[in-house]
C-alpha cells in the first residue's frame, strides 16, 4: 500500500466516493435504515423508494425543503450508477419491478462510520480466547506426529477428567456477568461480519461471472475450445480458495445435525442470567435465518454460469445448422448449374467395390452361457392382520370454511385469537385444522403471529378421547 495505489484507491474506490460525497450522510444513514440495520437483502424499487421518503421527510422538517429537494427516485439512480456503485441494481426473472443491495464497499463503509461513534464496551477477553482457540486448531490440527498428537488428546482428556472431578465436588465454575458480556458481544460482532461478508463473496463470484460472459461475448474460436475454457473457468470458481471456503459454510449451514446444534445452543444462550438485561439478546436466535438467505443469493450467483453455458450451447447449435443448410443448399445449387455443362476430365474419382474376406479360424470359438439359477418363490403375505382403513381415511382441510369461521367470530369484534375462534367453532379435524389456521394467518395481510405468547388448543377425537396443543399464539383483525 504505497502512495500510487491509496491514491488510486481515493480517485477509484466506491467507498471512498461515498466518503468524499456531498449527500454522504444521507446516503450513509439511509443505508443503515434499510439494509445493515435490519439485516436486509434484496429489496424492490417501491419499498425502498417509501423508505427513502420517511428520511427525506424528516431532514426536510428540520432542515427546510431545499435540503436535499430531489425526488426519491432520482437519489436511488445516482447511487446505483457506474460511476457511484453504491448500490446494486439487477432484475429478477419473472418480476418488471428492479431490485437493489447494499454493495460490499458502500458496507465497509457503514461499517466503519458505525464504529467511530466508539462503544461503551469492548470485548477484549473472548478476542484473546478466540485467538488461543483458533492457534490451537491451527498448529494441532497440522501436527504429522502421531506422538505429539496423542499426548495432546491424552492433556485435553486429563483437563477433562479434572473438570468433571471438580464438578461432581460441588465447585462449579460460572461465567460472570462481564465475561458473559464480553462473549456475547464478539458473538453479535462475528456474526455480523459474516453476514457482510457475503456482499463481498458475492461480487468476487460476479466478476468471475462477468470474465466469462466477456470471453462468451468476444470468442471466435470452436465451440469445443470455448467449451472447455468456460468449464475450467466454472473449476476455477469452485476450486478458489473462496470457492472451497464458501462450499465448507453451506455444507456446514445445511447439516441438519449441525443446525439443530446452533439453533439449541442459540436459545440456551437467550436464558443466561447475566444477558437478560439486553435488548437485542432474542435477535440473536434468529442468526442462522439471516444467513440462509444471502448464501442462497450467492448460491444463485455461481448457478448463472452453468445457465450461461446452456444457452451459449443452444445458439451454437441453431448457428451451425444454419451454416449446414447453407452448405447443402449451395452443393445442390452448384449440381444443377453442372448438370447441363459437365466439366471435362475426370470430375469425381469412387473407390471400386471390395469384398472383405474372413477366414473360418478367426471366428471365436462357442462358448455356453453361464445358467444363473434365481428363486422365483412367491411368499404370500398374510393380509390378515393389514389394517386397510388407513388408506381411506385421508380428509381436506376446507380453508374456506375456515375464513368463514374467522369472519363469523371478527363480525362482533375488531380483533380475535385462534384460541377464540376455536372456541366458537371447536376443531374438528384435528391438528391439519391447527396447520391450515397457520397457513391462511402466514398467507394474509391481516393476521399476525406472536411467538412471545402461547395458547392452549384442544379437540376430541372419534374415539372421545382429548388432544391438545401448544401454539403461538394467532391474532387475526376485522379487515379495513
């Protein structure tokens, strides 16, 4: 990092751009609004248009309305421009309306104008922790010697015993509160660096995307040449360290066993005593829910080679039949031009017809087929005992029965529970019923889902017995 290249960075750089810019604090507040605050991705023109309007709103109320006296629209355009790249703006197939995201630079650069606002604690302890854990995976793990190796399991096993010693003796050892704190905040902070990291990932895996449109775009060559650069550039992409590393995450993400691991010891960590005072303590269950959709967007970006192939496949082919009938239509042209006027000497030269000889002994000799014996037993099965009633016992879940049961308890009251729409209309199918509830409240912009809040949901079933279940709990509201 030498002058030339900080001062290419300054006259170049996305990120130094926004620092440099008039409107940068607009642009650096609106940005943590709607993306890195929430933790957004992938927003449409509209609702990011409506979310710029409330900040234009505001600063015009304090500042007048010659402060920043621009449409809404017009600011999202010059951010999403070439020469700005704030913003990414790309369309989704299948939908008219643009969509945008945040890019990895404009996030660095929130991301830094966050931290000089300075923090009242910074977790020095889990850091420190982090590294001894990270160095110790890192030298043990890369150890050759049998030997080494297992006189370290055998030390971890020994400090294991001894923990466990200590245990069952009654002295058990607790986190206290600052050390706690001090945890929890290098969990938040590590999480939210993987989550930008992301936008990075992503944009390295588009511009390796964007060589190879360019290469598809400007080739002359053979289809198989081109073919076989496209594939070792798809190779590439995989076998980069990003590539590798990205791989490892998702296959890491979509473990079931592992995610059920994270998800247990994520709500473990929401009822710790000495974090129940902080407010974005439950945010952090939804961790991994977060992550699933920008790897899924990135995982997109990587499938755009391999449909980029399929169609360049396709206009190669319907190119070359065409220069195939061109080739025929002009042999049967240049035929008839010669059918007439046939050219002197010797104008086509035909192989003379051979007989190919084989003689008797170079035939292979017979050879029996091998019989392979198969047991063709058929074991009758004893239908006796095969409960058959289960095949006919299948049933529809009626939703719109169901909305009829909503608006009939909503027809005396602004709003109702499940538990109260059940109670005028009992469950009579049971838990699909319950499931069908949750799919019209999930489907509709006028019901709602409270996890913070539980209810109790029974019904009787043909033989008279009861069954219930515990749900969270469902508010729906009359209709404007």
């Amino acid at each position: 990092m030498d002058f030339y290249v900080i001062n290419a960075l300054r006259e170049n750089h996305a990120g130094w751009s926004l620092l440099r810019a008039q409107n940068a604090p607009l642009a650096v507040s609106f940005f943590i609004k709607a993306f890195t605050g929430p933790n957004q991705r992938d927003i449409g023109r509209q609702e990011l248009i409506d979310h710029l309007d409330d900040v234009l709103f505001g600063l015009r109320e304090v500042f007048g309305e010659d402060k920043y006296p621009r449409p809404a629209g017009e600011y999202l355009d010059e951010w999403a421009a070439p020469e700005r790249a704030w913003l990414r703006k790309y369309y989704v197939p299948g939908q008219d309306e643009p969509r945008y995201d945040l890019t990895a630079a404009a996030e660095d650069v929130v991301r830094w104008v966050e931290s000089l606002s300075g923090r009242d604690f910074v977790a020095t302890q889990s850091r420190l922790t982090s590294i001894f854990a990270v160095l110790k995976a890192l030298v043990q793990q890369s150890e050759t010697d049998p030997e080494v190796r297992l006189a370290e399991l055998q030390r971890q096993r020994d400090g294991i015993d001894a923990e466990m010693q200590r245990i069952k003796d009654g002295n058990i050892r607790v986190m206290t509160g600052p050390e706690a704190l001090d945890h929890f905040q290098q969990l938040t902070t590590l999480a939210k660096d993987l989550l930008s990291d992301f936008r990075e990932v992503e944009q390295n895996f588009r511009k390796l995307d964007r060589q190879v449109r360019e290469q598809i775009a400007t080739w002359d060559g053979s289809q198989g040449e081109l073919l076989a650069s496209i594939f070792a550039n798809q190779q590439d992409i995989s076998g980069s360290l990003q590539g590798r590393t990205f791989q490892g995450f998702w296959d890491y993400l979509m473990s079931p066993q592992l995610r059920t691991e994270l998800r247990d010891l994520l709500h473990r960590a929401t009822r710790i005593d000495a974090l129940a005072k902080l407010d974005n303590l439950h945010a952090v269950t939804n961790l991994h829910q977060d992550w699933l959709p920008a790897v899924e967007q990135t995982q997109a970006t990587v499938r755009q080679l391999s449909q980029q192939m399929r169609r360049l496949l396709d206009d190669k082919v319907f190119l070359e039949n065409k220069r195939i009938m061109q080739l025929v239509r002009s042999i049967e042209s240049d035929a008839l031009g010669t059918r007439e006027v046939p050219p002197s000497g010797v104008f086509m030269e035909i192989a003379a017809q051979s007989v190919d000889v084989a003689l008797p002994f170079e035939r292979p000799l017979y050879e029996p087929s091998r019989r392979i014996m198969v047991d063709d037993v058929v074991v009758a099965a004893n239908d006796a005992e095969v409960d058959a009633g289960a095949l006919f016992s299948q049933f529809h879940v009626d939703t719109e029965r169901l909305k009829s049961n909503i608006d009939d308890v909503l027809a005396g009251t602004e709003q109702a529970t499940l538990g109260e729409v059940a109670s005028a209309h009992p469950l009579s199918q049971g838990l699909a019923e319950i499931v069908a509830y949750y799919q019209l409240a999930t489907e509709s912009d006028w019901a709602s889902i409270n996890p913070d809040e539980s209810q109790q949901l029974s019904w009787q079933l043909p033989d008279g017995s009861i069954r219930e279940a515990t749900v969270e709990q469902i508010i729906f509201v009359r209709p404007a």
